[in-house]
C-alpha cells in the first residue's frame, strides 16, 4: 500500500477517536448541566463551536498526515 494512504488512515483513525471522545465530553458536560438545572438543557453556543472545531481538524488531520508519512517515510 503507498506510504500516503496508510498516513492518511492512520490520520482517519485518529481523527474518528478524538471527534468521538469530544462528542461524548460534549453530552456529559450537557447532562451534568441539566441534572444541576433539573430541566433538559441543549447544546448551547460553545459547545456547537467546539464541536465544529474538533470537525474542521478532523477532516484537514488525514491529509496532514498523509502528507507527513510521505515525507518523512517517501
């Protein structure tokens, strides 16, 4: 397989594992919130920017990373 693939699904993997991890830091932070205001609260402006900006890297992290493996391994 060529060394840019690998780096770009290396970078694939990664990005897939902090988006989870965000998302899911996201929601517990959101519960906590609602069971301290005892109503359901929604995801409000930071957290939406959070999460666009987690997104945004993973999306550019694989190409980066493929990138990165072709020069330091090419």
């Amino acid at each position: 397989m060529n060394i840019w693939i690998e780096g770009a699904l290396v970078g694939a993997g990664i990005a897939a594992v902090l988006i989870i991890f965000e998302y899911l830091a996201i929601q517990r932070e959101v519960a906590e919130r609602s069971k301290r205001m005892a109503k359901q609260v929604e995801w409000d402006s930071n957290h939406r920017s959070r999460m666009r900006g987690v997104l945004s890297f993973g999306l550019i992290l694989p190409i980066g990373c493929a990138i990165g493996a072709w020069l330091v391994w090419g």
